[in-house]
C-alpha cells in the first residue's frame, strides 16, 4: 500500500493532516509549483517568493528526514503548469494506490479536488484541516439557525471551549473584550520596534531571481524581500513576541 | 496609521500562519503564556487571541459554510471598475498613495489600512466585489481566498447585505484625519465641505449614504448620519451627489494590456 501524499503550498505544516500515518519506506511526499496558481490573479512578487521559497525548504526539511519527497519546479521543462497535469505525472512516476491531501484553502481548489478520484481512477482520501481550531462541522453547528454571524458570540465559545484565558468558567480579568482599551491613537512620540527581517539565504535567493525574471510585470517590488520561510525562522519571530519585548502587544489599536 | 511606520506594532504572523509554519494554537498559547509571566498585559493578548481564536476561526467558518454562492452576492449593487491608481499608486490622495505605495513596497499593509483607506474607498465609490476582492487577494503576502474573501466582500464592502458586519465600515475624511497623520501634506482638506480643496472621502461618503439610504434605513447603527442626510437638505445633497459624481466619473481605468 504506497500512498501519495499531495502537499499544497499553503500546507507547510509538519502536523499536517496529509502525513498522519506516513509510511517512510513506501510513501512518496509530492508538491509541485505549477503555473496556475501563479496566475490566477497577478499575485505581488513577494507573495510569488514567498509561497515558493517556504514550499522549498519545508520540501528539503522533510527529505532531510529521509522521507522520500518528489519535487516539481515551475521551470521544469516537463512542467505541465497544473495541478491535475502534476499529479497524472506523478502518478505515472510512483504508481500509488491512493492519494492523501488535506483540504484546500479555497473553493476553486476543492472543486478541482473533488475530480481527481474519478480522473485518475484512485481512491483519493480527502482530510479535514485540523491546523485550524474549529472544525468546519463546529461551526456549522454554532450558525445553524442563526440570522447574522457576530463574531463575538462565536468567539465566546471558542474561549470556553479552548480554555484561552479562562479562569474557570470566567473569562480572565473579568471580561471577554478589552477593546475599549485598545482603541486610542498612536500616543505621540512612541516609536514602533524595527521589523524583524530574514536576509535570503540561497534558496530564496533563486527564487528571487526566478520570480524576477518571470513575473517582471506583475505588481510590487521584489527588493527588500524579509520575510520569514522558514519554520525557524517564523518561530524565532514568536519567541521574540512572547519575550520580555512585551511592546510588540501593548498597541493593537483597531476601530470598531 | 502613521507615515513612513508600515508595521506599527503588527506581529506580521500572518504569513506565517497562513501558509502552515506557524499554527494558530501554538501562536495562542505563546500569547497566553506571556500574559501569565508578565510580560504582556491583558488587554493586548486578549486582543491578540481574539484576531487568531476569533476572528481568523470565524471567516473561514464563513467561508466554507457559504461558498461558492457567498462570492456572487452584491448587496449594495457596486458596479464600478477599480481605477488604475489601486496598481499603480498615483493618486493625490495622500492617504491612499501612502497605503498603496507601502503595499508595493512590502505585500503588506495592516488591517486599518486596508479597511478604512483602501477598502473604505472601494465600498464608497462602489467599486464590484469581485474587482476589489482580486485586488486584495493578489498584493499581500498573506492573502488566500478563504481569509481575503469573507474580509474584504463582507467585514469591507458589506456585499454580503450584513452576515459579516453589522454595519458598512464607511468613513469620511474626517475619521481618517484623527486616526493619521496623512491629512497634513495631502492636497486636499478634510475640514473644508465643499470646492475643489475638499477631500473627496468627504462628498463620497456622504454620496454612499445617498446612494445607500433606501439599503440602510432599518439598521439602527446607521440612523444618525441618515439622519444627519435628511438634515442637509436636497440643494445641499445635490451639490455632494454632483461632487461625487464629477470626481469617480474622472477616475482613470487601467490601461489596455496587450
């Protein structure tokens, strides 16, 4: 029984729902940059790089793992430019006996999705995304019924039933929602801290390039590209939140 | 909103979370457990947890509970194309040239930015849902159609006839003034009502309410600047729809690409 377990780019999770139950010796692990999603609207090119670069070095952390990870680049010369087309090919290569992929982002996707079993005659196991907290059946249980959907409601619940700052059946400090604190103008004179920036390694270095050259007219300026690709690097940025710079938290001024 | 201060204090997780290196309940419970050491006080990190327990849980519980019929609603009927300064950053209106400008720079702009500069011009010029959405979903790093979508058709343009908002997020020059520093520099004034020097968010906002009245007159959150409407009077209300009308009709389109 060898499974292909289809990973999406915004899936770089290693808990991912896709790899639960992996087999190291006989599944294979595929991701693919295809065209497509590059152009179905005229992304940024720091999005493009971005997506591209983090799909790159989750795909070596997990061949580093010595899983067996088949990687397609969009400038493979074999690259059909799809998805569908992707995986036909892959299938070709590996000869699974199923596919394993965890919902998708969007509707476009899902819809795609719900093809391929019939397309490529395979069962396809379609997981639920449990990165997310509320699974879609719970939500749609709290909406059931509903006229509107105020979000303060739901997120009530979620408090209850996650148990984030919650002091017994009471929400900490007494209240649900501290926004009436959090509403001022920027007091003068407070100067914001200095984002944290990831210099491109050599991976994202290519990929600039390559976003450079191929989308050279799209929207946005590639210069100055800083942001984090990697897990490391994006965990470093949340230990530097949760540390003594407790600053970071002290102004989320929003209007409501 | 502040010049030249793209990030302010923003963690910028959100590309993060959305593409899978970071997942929500571990961001939830490092924001929990920084409360509890001290080293952040209550009313950021409840605000913190609200954004990612709340907020980023309920949109795509909306998402996927109202697709694909969720996307085709336009409650307020907006038919307008979305002018070329959106990609190209030129316009003399210094708030949005500052939002759109930062944007090109970063693929990223923060939330109030995007609500009540950019996203307040779309719902007040009634640019077409489906226009501004791709817009939105192609220029930020962290935009994917199940968190942009519910942001930007309901929270932004209330083309969802109110599930998400429980009223339109319009604004005038007037709350953009107090919110930033973008007023002083810009060509224009938000303190003067009318004439050439007048902000444009002025007239159109009041345009959207003239527009809108009919749409919004039972929704109680709406009733003091309706009612503030009815007070001006026809020959003055006249002047904003013919100010407003004269200012969207000259906005350019983009050009044609090959």
């Amino acid at each position: 029984m060898a499974a292909l377990r289809f990973i999406l780019g915004d899936q770089l999770t290693r808990s991912l729902a896709s790899l639960d139950g992996l087999d190291p010796a006989r599944d294979v692990i595929f991701m693919a940059e295809v065209a497509e999603e590059t152009v179905y609207v005229p992304h940024h090119k720091q999005k493009i790089a971005l997506i591209l670069s983090a799909m790159r070095h989750f795909a070596a952390e997990l061949a580093a793992e010595g899983l067996r990870v088949d990687y397609i680049r969009l400038d493979d010369p074999e690259n059909t430019g799809s998805f569908s087309g992707e995986l036909e090919r892959a299938i070709a290569r590996h000869q699974p006996d199923r596919i394993v992929i965890t919902e998708p982002g969007e509707w476009r996707v899902w819809e795609m999705m719900r093809g391929w079993s019939a397309s490529f005659g395979l069962p396809v196991d379609i997981r639920a995304d449990d990165r997310f907290i509320c699974p879609r059946g719970r939500f749609a249980r709290w909406a059931a019924g509903r006229k509107s959907y105020r979000m303060e409601f739901f997120y009530r619940e979620m408090r209850r039933e996650t148990g984030f700052l919650m002091e017994g059946d009471d929400p900490a400090g007494g209240q649900w929602n501290f926004d009436h604190d959090n509403r001022k103008a920027l007091p003068r004179g407070l100067r914001p801290p200095p984002r944290e920036r990831f210099h491109p390694d050599a991976v994202t270095l290519e990929v600039i390039d390559l976003v450079s050259r191929r989308f050279s007219a799209n929207f946005g300026d590639i210069e100055g590209f800083g942001w984090a690709v990697t897990r490391e690097q994006a965990h470093w940025k949340r230990s530097g939140i949760s540390s003594a710079n407790a600053c970071r938290f002290t102004a989320i001024i929003r209007m409501r | 909103m502040k010049s030249g201060e793209p990030y302010l204090w923003h963690s910028l997780l959100s590309p993060c979370l959305n593409l899978g290196l970071l997942t929500a309940r571990e961001v939830c419970v490092a924001a929990e457990r920084a409360y509890k050491a001290g080293e952040a006080p209550l009313n950021a990190v409840e605000g913190f947890i609200r954004q990612i327990l709340g907020w980023r849980e309920y949109v795509r519980g909306i998402y996927w509970l109202r697709m694909p019929g969720y996307a085709a609603t336009n409650a307020l009927t907006a038919r307008r194309a979305l002018p070329w300064f959106y990609w190209s950053g030129e316009t003399p209106m210094n708030c949005l040239a500052q939002a759109i400008g930062e944007t090109r720079r970063n693929a990223y702009a923060h939330h109030i930015q995007r609500l009540m500069v950019t996203g307040n011009f779309a719902l007040l010029a009634g640019i077409e849902p489906a226009q501004i959405e791709a817009w939105y979903l192609a220029v930020y790093a962290d935009a994917f159609d199940w968190v942009e979508l519910p942001n930007t058709h309901g929270m932004t343009l209330f083309a969802d006839g109110g599930l998400l908002a429980s009223k339109p997020y319009a604004a005038s020059g007037a709350w953009i003034d107090r919110m930033s520093d973008y007023c002083g520099p810009c060509r224009y004034d938000p303190k003067i009502k009318s004439g050439p020097k007048t902000c444009p968010f002025n007239y159109l906002y009041w345009n959207f309410m003239i527009e809108n009245r009919e749409r919004l007159k039972s929704n109680a959150r709406m009733a003091m600047p309706l009612r503030t409407l009815e007070n001006m009077g026809g020959e003055r209300r006249r002047e904003i729809a013919d100010e407003a009308g004269a200012f969207l009709a000259g906005l350019a389109l983009p050009p044609q690409l090959p």
